[in-house]
C-alpha cells in the first residue's frame, strides 16, 4: 500500500534559470514571464515589413486587416499586436501600421441568434477596451451576407423575387450537396469578404491568426478537398493572386504572425492575461483566424462529419503528443512555392483582354493542367449541373479542381445567388 505521493518539484525556467518552470512553451519549462516574451516574440518577427522606419514619417501608418472571431488565436493576436504598437510607439512616439479589427456576424446562417447578441456586446467592449483615439485600432463588424453589396452578382441577372441578401445566401448554402462543400465554400466566401474589405479600406494586407496547428490542418484538408495547388497562397505569407479583371494593378499581402505557436501554447498566453479572458468566446470547435465554417453548419452525425472537422480533430489530438510533427507539416508546405507562373500567365491575358484562368468561385488562378487532371476524373464521378453551370454564366473550364468537387452534385440556385 502506498501513501500519498510527496509533490513532484517544479523545474527552474529553462531560459531565466531563476523562477519556477510552471508552464511549458514547445518542449521546455519556462515561468510566465518567460513564456510570454517566447509567444510575443514569434509574431513580432513576421510583422517585420511593418516596422516604423520603414513607414515614412509624413505618412499615415498603413491600416492592415485583422479577421476576428473570439477565439483564442485572433483574441492573443490582436493583444499581442496592440502590445508591440505601444512599444512602437514608447519607443519613437508612432506605429509602423494600424489595425482594422474585422468581425463577420454568421448568425443569419447558424441561427445563433442569442450567441450573436453576446458577441455583439462582447466586440463593443473589445472596442472600448482596446480602440479609442489615438490607439490606432479600429473596429468594424459585417453581417456574413453582406457579401452581395460589396460585388455585382454574376451570370443570371438579379430580380427582386431572390429576396434578401440573407434569403440568397440561405439558398446558396443549402443547395450544396454534403457539409464538406457548404464549409467549403463558406470559407471561400470569408476569404473573399475579406480581401474585398481590405481592398474598400486600402490594406496592404490582411493577417490571419492562424496556429501551426490550424495551419497544419489546413494543408492536409484542402489538399484532400482537391485545392493542392493553391496551399501555398492559402497557408504562406505571400501576395494574394487577385484576379486581374477585377483588381488590375492591386497588391494585397496575407501575413500569418502566429504560424510558429500551436494552438495550446495561445491557450497558455490566454491563460496568463487574465485581461483579455472576458472576450474570449470558444466556439464547440473553434478554429482561428476566421469564423469557422465548422461552428456556422451543426454537425449531427458522425457520418456527416466533413474533411475540415476531420483534420480539426487529428491535429487537435497530435498537437499534444507529437507538436513537432504538427510543426513539420507547417515547415514542409511552407517550402513549396506559390504557382506564380499562373499569376503571370492569369496577368497577361487580362492585358490582352482574353478569357482570365481565374477561378469564378474561389477567385485563384486555375491550373490548367491539373484542370485536365480533373477532367478525367470527372467522367467516373457525377457530373457539375449544366443548370448550375449557366446560372454562373461560367463553361466548366472557368472552375478550379477545387471549386468543381464542391459544386458537384449541387442543386441549381447555388450559381444564380453566386455573390461574386
Ligand atoms: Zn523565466
Ligand atoms: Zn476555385
């Protein structure tokens, strides 16, 4: 029989050697003071094109966008950053950049209707907490369906008996034939609200606050969802090919500054700051940087579990036992460089004003060969709705590997409610 088991003694912090390890940031033990300078000093490294010299005196420091959805990474993102623009600005008395914090209301499609009156107020004391003059931080917040007044619709011209803007995207989403294809292209359509608000307000780019380990589940499910070619332009900090046609001549950045921490060491940074605690919001399976497709559609079933939710668990799990698998995934992709023949080649037939291989759904470059690829394949498996087709005014061809798999199988109304 044995006793109670004395205490285990807390190791001393691996980098200050003097107080107590009591937390532990990648594999070693560090105290609180030392984790947080560890998590600070990640993001801060990857906003180095934004430093103050590099932002000309006389000129307003540039205003970048910031995706926020109350979970732990875009809630430690915005804190971290609001920490280096006072340091920023102790130090040379102005900021290399400002931040437009942006959060989309989701709740006409999840029917969060209490859950949206709680996140309203908890942005309005996000505002009053972190905004206000001379803070440099502005908040914005969209409905999801706003998405239509920011574009002319394409294909079939629009009649008021479509309805609301709401109605529309209602329509769209449940025309979509399996909770793979509605998140699918429920993260499409964020990303293009966003590159679209960045564009209305003159960012230079937009910073997602992804983890590794969310950009490790990222890499693997579009990978599986038949969007291998456009990973790098979806995980990596690069220029985002826009299509030509409709941005000529526009640049926008996506930045990731928390791909080098996982996701348990921002729920260790949230923990310490007991501050930022009111306005962390966790979702049933929260996701970072974007509100995730995987809170707006319930999932009921196993069987109806999608490829996202899938990856979301396996990493969730990994990143406990294995972190540096997780980081490796993230490191690897990391390596492949983005398709930028087909940003050139989607560029110069927009000069010469023929037909842009820019996908009509997620907006990327195609790629043409791997097009054929799909082609093939696409006589074993069922065929897009030629219904679904003209309503987006679109030929097959003008569709990503990607973009076709989702819209397999879905009813017609998808393309006539298309908002972009
Ligand atoms: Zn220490
Ligand atoms: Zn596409």
């Amino acid at each position: 029989m044995t006793g109670p088991q004395p205490a285990r003694p807390v190791p001393p912090c691996a980098r200050c050697k003097c107080s107590p390890g009591t937390v532990t940031g990648r594999n070693d033990p560090l105290c609180s003071t030392c984790f947080i300078s560890y998590a600070r000093s990640k993001p801060i490294k990857r906003m180095d094109p934004f430093r103050v010299r590099n932002n000309p005196t006389n000129a307003p420091p540039p205003l970048l966008l910031l995706p926020f959805s109350f979970g732990v990474s875009s809630l430690t993102l915005l804190h971290i950053l609001k920490e280096h623009m006072s340091s920023q600005r102790t130090r040379v008395g102005r900021t290399g950049y400002g931040l437009l914090v942006v959060w989309v209301d989701d709740s006409g499609i999840s029917g969060d209707g209490p859950g949206s009156v709680r996140k309203k107020e908890t942005f309005m004391g996000l505002e009053s907490h972190f905004g206000g003059e001379g803070s440099g931080i502005t908040f914005k917040s969209v409905q999801l369906e706003d998405i239509y007044t920011y574009s002319q619709p394409q294909g079939a011209p629009t009649s008021s008996a479509e309805g609301t803007n709401l109605e529309k995207l209602r329509v769209l989403i449940s025309s979509l034939p399996s909770l793979s294809s509605k998140q699918d292209i429920l993260t499409t359509l964020l990303t293009r609200l966003f590159i679209r608000l960045a564009i209305q307000h003159s960012s230079p780019a937009i910073l997602f606050s992804h983890s590794t380990t969310r950009l490790a589940e990222k890499t693997l499910s579009e990978t599986a969802k038949g969007r291998g070619y456009s990973v790098p332009w979806s995980t990596s900090d690069c220029t985002i090919p826009l299509p030509p046609s409709q941005f000529p001549h526009r640049k926008l950045q996506t930045i990731y500054p928390l791909r080098d921490l996982l996701k348990k060491e921002l729920h260790t940074y949230l923990s310490l700051t007991p501050s930022l605690q009111p306005f962390h919001i966790p979702s049933s399976s929260s996701s970072s940087a974007t509100p995730s497709p995987q809170s707006i559609i319930p999932i009921s079933t196993a069987k109806d579990t999608s490829i996202d939710s899938l990856m979301h668990q396996y990493f969730s799990q990994m990143e406990q036992t294995y972190p540096s698998i997780v980081a490796n995934v993230v490191k690897t992709i990391g390596r492949v460089p983005a398709p930028t023949h087909l940003v050139a080649l989607a560029e110069v037939a927009a000069e010469v004003e023929q037909s842009v291989p820019n996908c009509a759904v997620c907006g990327f470059p195609i790629d043409i060969d791997e097009a054929d690829v799909w082609e093939e394949e696409d006589r074993d498996v069922k065929k897009l709705s030629v219904g679904v087709l003209s309503e987006l005014g679109v030929g097959v061809e003008e569709l990503c590997g990607g973009c076709r798999r989702s819209l397999e199988g879905a009813k017609e109304g998808v393309g006539a409610r298309w908002p972009l």
